[in-house]
C-alpha cells in the first residue's frame, strides 16, 4: 500500500478541521504546492455537486475551479433552498442520497451546524464541508493555515491574533483547531463580548496546552503577534440590529492599526489576494486526495 493510499483512506469526507493531524496536513501542504500551476485532465468524467444553501462566491468559484483545473466537471445549485427540491420540503438527507446518484463528490455549504455530517452520514460518495453555518469551515481553515506556513515559513511557535466575529465565525473556531496542533502556538481571540469566541473551543484549545487570551480592542495585543487573522461581523446571524453595529465597529481594522498606512490593500503584510488564490490549490490537493 502506497503512502497516498493510506492518505486517502483516512480521508473519506472532509467534515471538521478535527480530522487532520500533523501527519496529513504536511502531505496536503506538499501536494498543493505540486499542482498549483498543474493543468491536466486526472480526474477527467469526475463529477462534483456543489449544493450551496447558503451565498458563496469564493468558496464555490475556487472549488469549481480546482475541479476543472485537474479535468473534472461541475454540477450543482449556489441557492439550494430557493432552487432545489428543497422548497417542496425534500430533507437534507434525501437530497444528499439523490445527489449521490449523479456525482463523485459533494461540496455542501448549509446554514445549519451539524449539516455536513448528516450529509455524510447518509451520502454514498465523499461530502467536504463548505461551511455549516456557525460549526466549521474546514477547509478554508486549511487555506488559512497553508498561507501562515507560506507567509511565515513555519508554524510553530507562530502568535496568532483572531479579530472578529468568534462567536459565530466558522472560519476562526476551524483555524484554532488546527493551529493546536502544533507546539508553541498562541492565540489571542479579539472581540466583544457578543461574538466573543465559545467557551467549547476554548476548553478544548485549553485542553491541549494552547495559550489563549482574550481581549476586546486588537490595540491591546498588536504588537505581540506574527499574524492577524481579521473576520468580518456576520449581519445575517443577528436579530438585534444594534448589538451588530456596535459589534462591526468594535473590530475595525483601518489605517491607524496598520501603522498609519495609506491602505491596508497596499501593505505587503495584508495577504489575503494571496491567500485566496492558495485556496484554488488547496481545494486541488483536497479533491485528488478524495477522488484520485
């Protein structure tokens, strides 16, 4: 049995950061390195659906790309809810079982925590998590924690400040899980009380050693960390208008935080244009590792 084997046995579905562990991370890494400039047709007559109940452009454009820069197709739907069966109150469960008749893979982004894994529960082919509303975002945290490697040259030891929306931000509980798993690490989580981080990720970052603090103003921490990791306020996931905007303007990043620099876009440090084109590759390693 070959090493890749091994690998994709271990991976049958991409469900929560909590999957990976430092073993498989380093082989994802080396093979998204490999295929960032690849153009070839390995997974030619794959099939992938994209069944996105909530808005994506990001997310759903870099999947759709990674599957057709290695050959494969697409199919699928960006608003489930309004232009699927589920308007006539078909279930997750039998949409995903349906779905599976017509594809290889399944890219699901749902508003409900927890919907990834029903899909996986019932799904016949492999189901990766695009996002389950306040849950995980797996692998965007798997882009995010490519690009630090990348950006830094190591991970370790790395101080990361987390800025934000934390009590709802899929992305920053997903990251932190990862971010565990390697020594030295620590993780400074900036928000208001509102949409401060969960207490159930922090007892488990606590659990494995991982030195957190918490602070309300990025000010506080600013000049103890390596990365700052910025999310923004999640307006559809309030009901009070003013705890939002009391919450968007309490995590602002601007121009005095950044040194007083012109714009934040122009600051070399700001990786984020490179960070979305490490998702293309990133989602490229993932769908071999699934599919190939």
């Amino acid at each position: 049995m070959t090493a890749t084997t091994a690998r994709n046995r271990m991976l049958g579905h991409v469900i929560t950061a909590e999957q990976f562990d430092r073993g498989l991370l380093d082989h994802l890494f080396v093979r998204a390195t490999a295929l960032a400039d690849v153009r070839d047709d390995r997974l030619a007559h794959r099939v992938m659906a994209t069944l996105f109940y909530e808005p994506s452009t990001r997310t759903r454009l870099s999947f759709e790309s990674a599957m057709l820069r290695l050959g494969g197709s697409v199919i699928g739907t960006e608003a489930a809810r309004t232009f699927s069966s589920a308007i006539k109150g078909e279930t997750l469960e039998d949409t995903v079982r349906m779905v599976s008749t017509y594809a290889d893979l399944i890219v699901l982004r749902h508003d409900e925590a927890g919907a990834a894994a029903r899909a996986a529960s019932v799904a016949s082919v492999p189901v990766v998590n695009a996002g389950d509303g306040p849950g995980e975002h797996p692998t965007q945290a798997l882009l995010d924690l490519y690009t630090i490697e990348r950006e830094l040259g190591h991970v370790e030891g790395v101080r990361v400040a987390f800025c934000g929306d934390l009590r709802f931000g899929r992305t920053a509980r997903s990251l932190a899980l990862l971010l565990a798993l390697y020594p030295g690490v620590r993780l400074a989580f900036i928000a208001p009380p509102v949409i401060q981080l969960g207490g159930d990720i922090l007892a488990r970052l606590e659990a494995r050693g991982v030195e957190c603090t918490l602070a309300e103003q990025l000010a506080d921490v600013i000049d103890d960390v390596d990365v700052v990791y910025q999310t923004r306020v999640q307006k559809e996931r309030f009901t009070d208008p003013l705890e939002y905007e009391q919450a968007r303007t309490a995590i602002r990043i601007d121009g005095a935080i950044m040194r007083q620099l012109p714009e934040v876009d122009a600051d070399p440090r700001a990786a984020y244009f490179r960070q979305a084109a490490n998702g293309v590759a990133i989602r490229m390693a993932l769908l071999e590792m699934l599919l190939g």
